[in-house]
C-alpha cells in the first residue's frame, strides 16, 4: 500500500525544489557563485512563503493550453500584418493556422502591449478572459523576479530566469496542490503579514 505523505512533507519538497531550481539557473545562466545563487533561491522562496501562506491551496496548473498561448504570443509579437507565412516556416505550422492563432489571441495581445486610450471611460472594451492558471503563474513569475531584482540582477536577466524557474516548476509541480503554515515556514520569533490575495485562486 502507498504511504499517503503529509502535505508538509509535499509543501517542504517544493521548497527546496525551489530554491534549487533558482540557484542552478543563476549558476548556468548568471555565472553566480553557488553559495551566492542558494541564498538568492532561499530568498525565492521566503518570498513567495510570505505571498502564499494562509488557509488555502496553491496548485501550478499543468495545462498544455498555456504553453499554446505562451507560443501564440510570440508569433503574435513577430506580426507584421503580412508575413504570416514567414511566421508559419518560423513556428512549423501552416499558414492557416496563423491566421487562426491570431483571430483567437489578437485582443489579449493588444491589451498587453498597447495603452487603452478608452481605459476608466464608458467606452472601455471588456476585459479579454485569461485561461486557467494564466493569472497565477504570472502572480509566481513576479515573486520570483523580485527576489533575481533584489539581487541586483538586470530587470531583463531577472524576467528570464523567473520564466524559466516557472515553467520548471510548473512541469515537475503541475497539477500538485501545496499548502504553506505559518509555523512549518517561517522562523520563529519572525512577525509576518498575511497576503494571500496574491495566490487566491478565486
């Protein structure tokens, strides 16, 4: 019989999966010093504990449609209004199917990369619905990134490495509920906030 593991076990496993993963991300792609790379990772993790502790579940979705999207909105960025079968050859698909992924993602795009002159006014437009977990890996991505920023990484450095520790984590975590309490993260004596607005997952 399978022996049902805790959910601190579960929680203190992708922890230090964690802090690993930023450490040897900043080891391979910053040349950092390892022992400087872990104390960025557990600062990773103590921020993401202070974001994400309280009384529910976090789970990283696991969905391949978020890979799909995170696909169409680099060929979206690549967009000229005419070279959709320079952007076929580019991402091995066909021409048609272009023209399907940029109907289906344009206003999503457009709202991510242009000022609405309508915004705050009668005229605004509805806000594009984000799939599933969309909201949450990017709510992830910005505490990771603060805590590459804090470490004086350039903005640009820190954007990718906290792309890439998110999806790692996301592929080995996916799927997985985690639960963080207070006493099994945070040291004693250590006064904390509550923020889990930042995870709710609605």
């Amino acid at each position: 019989m399978k022996r049902l593991r805790p959910h601190g076990d579960k929680t203190a496993a992708m922890l230090a999966d964690l802090v690993d993963t930023v450490a040897l991300q900043l080891v391979e792609r910053c040349a950092l010093d390892a022992d400087a790379a872990r104390g960025v990772g557990e600062d990773a993790k103590q921020r993401l504990c202070l974001a994400w502790m309280g009384p529910t579940h976090f789970y990283f979705p696991r969905g391949r449609h978020l890979d799909t999207r995170e696909r169409a909105m680099r060929m979206l960025d690549r967009f000229t209004g005419h070279n959709q079968l320079q952007l076929a050859e580019e991402f091995d698909t066909t021409e048609i199917n272009v023209y399907r992924i940029i109907k289906r993602y344009a206003r999503e795009h457009a709202r991510a990369t242009h000022t609405d002159l309508f915004k705050g006014t009668a005229h605004e437009p509805p806000e594009a619905d984000k799939p599933e977990g969309v909201e949450t890996l990017e709510q992830f991505t910005a505490v990771i990134e603060q805590a590459l920023q804090a470490a004086a990484l350039p903005t640009s450095t820190a954007q990718a490495v906290a792309v890439c520790v998110r999806d790692k984590m996301r592929r080995r975590w996916g799927g997985k509920q985690i639960h963080i309490s207070k006493d099994s993260v945070i040291p004693s004596g250590k006064t904390t906030g509550y923020h889990g607005d930042l995870f709710d997952m609605g």
